[in-house]
C-alpha cells in the first residue's frame, strides 16, 4: 500500500502558498517544496512547522538548506518545549489566532496546506474560519498509515512437543554504532528491536513514508515494504528503513 489521496499544489494553482504542519505531517509538504524548489524556485511560500522538541523538527537541516535557496520562502518553527539538548530562541508555545500572523502576516492572501494529528488539523480549520479565512483555499490531509485488512496466515504452525511457536523464533541483531547485541522476535521490525534494546534510531511516520529511520544494513537480508520514504539506489548502497524492516538473516546495523 502507498500513499494515497490528492493532497497537491498542482490541483490548486495559486501566486503564494502557506504550509501549515506539526510532526511527521510535513512530509507531504516537503515533497510539493522540494517540487517548487527543482522548478519554481521563486514562488511566494510560507512554510510553517510544529514540533515538541527543536530536535524533533523533521527535515529541519534540509529545509534551512532551501530556505537559503528559495528567495520566496519563508520559514517558521514553533516548539512546545525547551530541550537540554538544543538552545532555541524561536517561537514557543501551539499556533493559535496571535501567532499565526506573526509566522504568516498574509496568511489570508494564500492557499493553504495543513497535515499533522487531527486534533493539530481541527484547531487550525477552526481558527482559519474565526479569522475569516475563505475556507474554499484550505486543503488538508490526514497523515496515517491505511488500513490494512488481516488475512489470515497461509500456513498452519506444526503441532506436537517438538513445535517451536513462532512467536518465540529470534534473529540475532547487531547494533554496531551503539556496541548492542540483541535479538528480533519474529514479526518485529528492526525498529522495534531497536527501542526494546535501548539503541535510539529517529523515527517519525513508522510506516516507510517518511524516511526518518534510515539506517545502513552492513550484513544480513530484511524483508523490507515501505511507501516511498527510501530511493532504488540507497537500497543498493545497504540502507533500509528500520519502520518497516524485518530480519531474514542475522544482522549487522550500523546504529
């Protein structure tokens, strides 16, 4: 299953755009800026994302990198928190009818994209309406996996004394970076083995749109199904998205 939906600037032309995203949210966002920046570098774009923490604004070096090169956008982050590990000296605290014109002092003369959680989507919706804003220019997507419908096993686990469940099967993993021995259980993603192991690897959307968890595969096969958050030849270099990965082998990760 990929990504689905019409969530495009392409079917809503506009003279400037205002990008409106908290967490893992802005990565339908990233695609349309990285789209303007290849071919429309000097489009009027408003790009505004919220985070918890400033070392959890996805894309933050990436989209600083454009900033520098598109003389039509202008970004603007807002946290929730302080964090002992990053200074910030940006805006704080949740968007709401003060600082949205201060982010986007014309946010009523653009078209506007908003993803993230729904209680995020639902208190812009509501604030751009009390604002006036003509909601026929707001456009909006929610941003989660499919639904997927279960199909039961093709197979039947063996019975009798000498039948190991599945569940109990494990795969050596190795987590070089962090010096971590540990083991996969069956089903679980090297993600999950990861964080039941104390290894921290970033993470974001958690089903292989994102991107965020790429990590170098330095030995060892996973059965690997993303939605696109991973390129044909980063696949051939070794790296796989720990999200949506699961060990056929015993492993080798570079984290």
């Amino acid at each position: 299953y990929g990504p689905a939906g019409d969530f495009s600037l392409h079917s809503h032309p506009a003279a400037k755009y205002l990008f409106i995203s908290a967490g893992s949210g802005v990565t339908p966002m990233m695609s349309m800026l990285r789209w303007l920046n290849d071919c429309a570098p000097w489009t009027d774009v408003g790009f505004v994302n919220c985070a918890r923490r400033p070392e959890e604004i996805i894309f933050r070096k990436e989209l600083e990198l454009l900033g520098s090169r598109m003389p039509g956008l202008s970004l603007g982050f807002m946290i929730e928190e302080r964090s002992s590990r990053e200074g910030w000296f940006g805006h704080m605290g949740r968007i709401d009818a003060i600082r949205l014109p201060l982010l986007a002092p014309d946010f009523r003369e653009r078209e506007i994209f908003c993803c993230g959680p729904d209680p995020f989507m639902r208190a812009v919706r509501q604030m751009l309406e009390a604002a006036g804003f003509d909601m026929s220019r707001y456009h909006q997507e929610s941003f989660a996996a499919p639904a997927v419908e279960e199909v039961p096993a093709p197979f039947a686990v063996p019975a009798g004394d000498d039948a190991k469940p599945l569940a109990e099967a494990v795969t050596p993993v190795r987590f070089s970076l962090s010096n971590v021995d540990a083991e996969c259980v069956a089903g679980q993603t090297v993600l999950q083995t990861a964080r039941a192991s104390g290894v921290r690897i970033p993470a974001a959307c958690e089903f292989g749109l994102c991107g965020t968890c790429k990590v170098k595969k330095v030995s060892g096969e996973v059965s690997m199904s993303h939605n696109g958050g991973i390129l044909d030849h980063e696949i051939d270099d070794g790296y796989i998205l720990a999200c949506c990965s699961r060990p056929l082998s015993a492993l080798d990760i570079e984290a």
